[in-house]
C-alpha cells in the first residue's frame, strides 16, 4: 500500500524535468533581453534546457498511459493440469500431454 502502481513516476525525476523547464524558460527570457553574444548563448543553453525538460515531460507522460498489459490470454490455450500456455491450434499440452480446452 506503500507504493501504489500508479505512483510509479518519481517525483524527484518529474521535480527535476519541471525545474528545468522553468530555468531553461528563464534563460531563454533573459537570454533573449540581453542583446550580446553571452545573451544568445544564454538564449541556447535555455532552449536546451527547455526542451530536455519538456521531453522528459512527455516520455514520462507517454509511459504513464499505455499501461495495458497485452492480453495474453487472447490466442492462447492455457492447460487446465499444469497452467502452460499453449498455442491456440494446439489441441493438447506441449508440456504435459493434457488434452486442452476448446477456444471459445
Ligand atoms: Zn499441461
């Protein structure tokens, strides 16, 4: 109950992509008010740092969502003996010869 499925994120990884989202849109501001060779340097390392975070962002989202698990049932004939997944074309265990149940 400690560590819930969903919490699976860390928050000091989503902690660290969000301040490096806001630092890398500060020195892009700054950057981009200061009009010398540093201030574009400034502007860069900002975007950088501004897309480094806002990708971690999205990968971390991208991972949350698509947690279905394939169905593995679906295709497979699972042995009523020994609990063996079988192909679906198999009539009988490849493991322990048990005749298996058909497919609905
Ligand atoms: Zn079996």
């Amino acid at each position: 109950m400690s560590t819930p499925q969903g919490a699976r994120i860390s928050t000091a990884q989503l902690a660290a992509a969000v301040l490096f989202l806001a630092i890398g849109v500060t020195f892009l501001s700054v950057g981009l008010s200061l009009r010398t060779p540093s201030g574009f340097a400034i502007t860069i390392i900002g975007f950088f740092m501004m897309c480094g975070g806002a990708v971690t962002l999205v990968s971390m989202q991208m991972r949350r969502l698509p947690n279905n698990r394939p169905t593995s049932a679906v295709g497979e004939r699972y042995c009523p003996a020994c609990g063996t997944g079988n192909a679906r074309s198999y009539a009988f265990c490849q493991k322990c010869g048990k005749p298996l149940p058909k497919p609905t």
